[in-house]
C-alpha cells in the first residue's frame, strides 16, 4: 500500500462545504437511506455532525445526474422583517409562496418547456406580475426576490399570495417536472434569512418547517421534496417553545454516529488519498496513517480517538489534523498515540469554545460555567453525586451565582434540568450497561429516559486534559486477582 | 419580608430540624409556641391586637411542604436531607429554596420554561391567569406561594427568577425588555 505523507493535511477541510472530494469518500450514515426515500426532510445535529456533508453529497450526486436541485443561499435569502409578520401560521403561508415562486422560476428556466406547458403556466398565472419575471428567466434571481418583497408579503398583496396557494399551482408544479423529481436543500438558515432578534429568527423556522411539511408531504406529493439542515440547537429551542412541532418530528433526523460509521470516515479518506483501489479492512487504512503495529493496537488506537470525539466527523479531523502536526514537528511518518495525547489539551480548548458557539444562543457562556463547575475535578459521577455537585458548586453558592447573574439559563435551572443541558451539550455521557460503555449525544440524540439516580455519568474525554479532570479509575486489583486465580 | 411569610416559616422549620430527630408531629410541637413566623394576630375582646402561636395543623403543612420541596427527609423522620443542609449552610438559603422550588415545579410538569412562556404570551399575568393557563397538577394556592417564593427567594441581590409588580403580576426579565421597548416605540 502506498504510504502518505504527512507534510501536508491529509483528512480534508474541517467543512464540507469547502470539499470538492467529498464524493469520494462519503459514508452513508444513520437514517440516510429515510432521507433518500423521502421519509425524512429536516436533518438536525450539531455543527461538525455532518449536515452540509450529507446536503452536499446529495446535491452533487443529483448534479452529476441532470436532475433537478436547489440549493438556498444568501442570493434567495432576505430579512425577516420583509415577512411583516411573526405569527408561524403566516409565516407559513408566505412561505409556501416564496418557495413555490422559487420552484416555478428554477423550472421555467431550467427546462425546456413544451407549448402545452408554456400554455398551461401562462393560463394559471398569465395575469400576476410573477408571470413577467418568470419570464425573465435565471439570469433574474434578484427580481424574483423583489417580487417576493414587493408582491407577495405585504398585507395588501393577499390576492397574490392567494393565488400562489391555489391547489392548481401545485398540479402545475408538478406537470413542469414530468417524470422527474425536484431536491430542495435550505442550509445555513439564519444567515440566508437574516433577523437581529432571536424570537423572529426561531418564529420563522417553526412557520419554514409547516411550510416545508405542507409542501414537500402533502401538496405536492413528494415531487419537490425540500430538505431543511437545522442546528440541534435551533431545534431544542424550537421543541421547547413550538407547541405543534411534535407532529412534524415524524420526518425529522437527529443525526448520530456509531462507531463503526466513524471508523470508516477516516479510513475512506486515507483509502482515497493513498489511491487505493481495493476494500481493505478499515484497520489496514487506520494503520498506514497511525504508528500502530498490528490490529490489536490500530484497534487500540480507534477506541482512544473516537472516545474524543463530541461532534462526529469534524472532531476526527480536527484531532487527527493537530495530531499530525505534532508528528509532523518530530520528523516522524505517522501518527503515534503519544501525538494524540499531545494534541488534547489545544483539541479540548477548542471544542469548549466550540461548544459555547454552538449554544451561544440559548446557554450563553456555557465554556465558563462548565470550567467554573468541573475544573480539576472528578471524570466520572453518580448521577446523584452530579446533581449535588451542580447544586452545591453552581445553583446554591453564592459567588458563581453572583459570577454567572447575568445568565438567567443558570438562574432557572436545577440540577436534573443541567444534567440535561450537558447531555445535550455533548458534555457528558452516561453509562449503559448493556453496551458496556458510556452513551454521548453523538450516539444518541435523546437519552434513555429510565436513567437511574445511581446511574454513572462521564465528562467527555475530548475536555479531560483541558480541564484538567482526575483521570478514570481502572479496576487494577480485580485484574490482579483474576491473574491469581 | 414579614415575619410570618411562607418564606420566613420555612426558615423556621428548617432551623427547627437541623436540631431535631422525629416525625412530623413531633418536629410540628418543637416548633409551636417558639416560633416569631408560626404566629397570627388577632384583636381580642379588649380592643389590643395581640400575637398568638399558629396550631399544629397549619404547622405540618408547612413541614410537609419542605418535605415535598426535598429539604426534610420524609413523614416519619424530619430530618435535614443534603438540600435541607446545603440551605442552612451561609448565603445559601434563598438560592437553595429557589432551586428546590424550581425543582419542585419541574416535577410537576410546570418547568419555568413553561412558565416564562405563560408569562410572556398572557396579558396579565397574575397567578389565577397562569395557573388556569398551565394547569400544573398542584392546588392554586400551592401554585400561588411557589410563584410567591420564586420572587422573594435571591431578591435582595437580584437573584430572583420572577420579579413580582405590585405582588400580583409575575414578570420575566425578557418581558420587562419587551415592555420597555414597546413603550420607546410608543414615544
């Protein structure tokens, strides 16, 4: 097998979008397939799990087929004070009409349509201002986005977004398409649509998510099928506060990761890089990037890096990106444990900070309470020892409540309340005995709700050396004495 | 705060178990007739308005709600619980109660998260209006001193999760900055 050069970074860029090779090494991972058939349309997880990977492996595969795609960016998007609404059933409808605008100017410019449909659109929609656009063709995405503010959201323009409801444009819809069907992908959706206020931005997604429903299930049966790649911590902001969503949660896909879909990440990358044309076990890629002997200690290896990573993918990258140039530094060919271990601390710094990004939103400075709540402190707690620990070190003591008064996520929380926010965090673990090993958000979006009081929970080990935590007890002496024995 | 208030008897009952060892009924006679919260007053037929202790009764009420906010034990043994500890334990008392009412609320499917929304959505939101809009599964008047605890307990250093106006209208802090901001508009 050819050997790999470490100068130079050799798992890709951290975000997807930035991947041009994505393709050739994408794993097709958790409920992927349900997304494929068009049983799911929201994909929910954090940054770094892979949702603007899976957006754009699909995207690229329909590409490479002819077949039809959107992808939303900042050129569709606008600010949300344009809607001149915020109830989510308004926002809803306008947004049905926004979308079905986009869909009729994509299709109209990108297909060539017969004189029957030509026909067909200009007896449906011949006498609205979006009919001239429409006309205008591709080359026009900014008039379409005018239309939209000027002819479709304000309060005094119902007749037109009246008429864009209108059952029939749905059947036109789906005539344009013929035999084919339309993959919609909206990404990214607080920076295409824009709002200061973080009530508006979490309104409009409740009323986007009914849209899409609406559209995508019903309306227009699953020929248009719009996909919505949603921040996991959007959506538990939105479960919280959204009293209908819980219908829509049916088609919604909380990403995680197993190990083994983790494992073949990385070896189908190296595989890639090295040019490898044969199906090797994954082990054999691991061991051309990693100093491991044989199975045993790549196998070794595999366990002490993936027990790192928070987010998925990103962090295998990450890890494995500083990891490589700490060997890089010591003129060595491959990746040895020890460079891991040397990595942690920068990797641990950043996945806090990462962490408080993420959640900036909804638990702002997040970073400081956890450093404050565990720094120096013990990895692994009962869950009973947890909540004593939240409530004596943080909820009841005066100084960090007076340190952190500003944050009033701390001030209305309890100790069983702040277990979950560091679950879902991605913080800590807890420990399933049937599995034999501690569960995190990554494999499991919502954890097991007969956890016990004497169950055991673990600060993730992607922060054990930035914050400094008491290493693990390993049960030594019952080894000893089944030796004896 | 008044001397007689929820806040202040169980303060008092909580001091009264950290010296005691029994059940409710006997934690209920250690405090009766030694207590400046357990009292009520009362103008006798001479005109004076004078103090008089409260009886057992109204007192194991009150043990029996440090009981369910998981400050003592339980029925037979009234004792502090780590909680009830913590809360004796210097500057901790308000936040203690806070959380352990918090926490009591949680487990009666009325988590605050629930509550600022109320809050925020009703026009009015005093007690009555929230209640029958949350319908949480304890009485109202139980509802009504948690509401009540949640505003005093941490005042004094701003600490409290809701902020009372005029002791009948809850508000977020979220909610004061709305208001605010509507008023600006308006001017």
């Amino acid at each position: 097998m050819n050997k790999l050069d470490i100068s130079v970074p050799i798992l890709g860029p951290e975000d997807a979008n930035d991947d041009d090779n994505l393709s050739n090494y994408f794993v097709l991972f958790g409920d992927f397939q349900d997304l494929n058939k068009k049983s799911r349309f929201a994909v929910v997880g954090a940054k770094g799990t892979g949702k603007s990977a899976i957006k754009k492996h699909l995207s690229t595969t329909r590409k490479s087929s002819k077949l039809p795609v959107i992808e939303f960016d900042e050129s569709l998007g606008f600010s949300l004070s344009a809607l001149k609404t915020q109830s989510p059933a308004e926002i809803k409808n306008k947004m049905k009409g926004y979308l079905k605008t986009i869909i009729l100017q994509y299709i109209v410019a990108s297909s060539d349509l017969t004189k029957g449909q030509k026909n067909k659109v200009e007896k449906l929609l011949g006498d609205t201002p979006l009919y001239q656009r429409l006309l205008q063709g591709a080359t026009i995405k900014a008039g379409i986005i005018d239309y939209a503010l000027s002819g479709l959201f304000p309060k005094n323009k119902r007749g037109q977004l009246a008429r864009l409801l209108d059952p029939g444009v749905n059947g036109l819809i789906m005539d344009l398409l013929g035999d084919k069907d339309l993959w919609v992908f909206i990404d990214d959706i607080d920076t295409i649509f824009t709002s200061d206020d973080n009530n508006a931005s979490l309104k409009f997604v409740e009323g986007l998510i009914y849209a899409v429903s609406d559209l995508s299930v019903r309306e227009l049966k699953k020929k248009v099928w719009i996909v919505l790649l949603l921040r996991s911590e959007i959506y538990e902001e939105l479960t919280r506060l959204a009293t209908e969503m819980d219908k829509e949660t049916a088609y919604f896909w909380e990403v995680a990761w197993d190990d083994e879909s983790l494992k073949k990440c990385l070896s189908e990358r190296v595989r890639w890089v090295i040019g490898a044309e044969e199906r090797l076990p994954d082990w054999k890629y691991w061991a051309v990037l990693f100093d491991t002997k044989n199975k045993a200690s790549t196998v070794d290896l595999q366990s002490y890096l993936l027990e790192r990573l928070m987010n998925g993918p990103r962090d295998l990258i990450l890890l494995t990106e500083l990891a490589r140039r700490v060997a890089y530094a010591g003129k060595a060919q491959r990746i040895a444990i020890r460079d891991l271990e040397e990595s942690e601390y920068e990797y641990g710094k950043a996945k806090l900070r990462q962490i408080n990004s993420n959640f900036q939103r909804i638990y702002p400075d997040i970073d400081k309470v956890i450093d404050r709540l565990f720094r120096r402190k013990k990895q692994v707690y009962s869950r009973e020892e947890l909540e004593t620990e939240i409530n004596k070190d943080l909820l009841t003591n005066p100084t960090a409540r007076q340190d952190f008064s500003h944050l009033s996520w701390v001030r209305m929380s309890t100790p069983f309340l702040f277990v979950d926010i560091l679950y879902r965090a991605g913080i800590v673990g807890y420990f399933a005995p049937s599995e034999h090993r501690y569960i995190y958000v990554l494999q499991r979006s919502n954890p097991d709700k007969t956890l016990l009081k004497s169950t055991r929970y673990k600060i993730h080990s992607a922060l054990s050396a930035y914050l400094e935590l008491e290493a693990v007890q390993t049960k030594k002496k019952s080894t000893a004495k089944t030796k004896k024995k | 705060m008044q001397r007689t208030s929820t806040y202040s008897k169980i303060r008092e009952v909580l001091n009264a178990a950290s010296l005691h060892k029994g059940n409710v009924a006997k934690l209920a006679d250690s405090i009766k007739g030694n207590s400046d919260a357990f009292v009520y007053f009362k103008r006798d037929r001479d005109g004076v308005v004078k103090e008089h202790p409260c009886n057992e009764a109204s007192i194991r009420r009150k043990i029996r709600f440090c009981i369910r906010l998981g400050l003592l034990d339980s029925e037979e043994n009234c004792t502090l619980t780590g909680e009830g500890k913590n809360a004796q334990m210097k500057g901790r008392f308000d936040l203690q109660l806070q959380t352990a009412v918090n926490s009591f609320l949680e487990k009666n499917a009325v988590p605050m998260s629930k509550i600022e929304s109320a809050i925020n959505k009703l026009v009015l939101p005093h007690t009555s209006a929230l209640f029958q809009y949350l319908k949480p599964a304890i009485s109202e008047d139980l509802f009504r001193t948690c509401l009540f605890l949640l505003s005093e307990c941490g005042e004094e250093e701003g600490q409290n999760i809701l902020k009372s106006f005029e002791k009948k209208l809850y508000l977020t802090d979220a909610k004061i900055r709305r208001a605010r901001k509507a008023m600006e508009k308006s001017l």
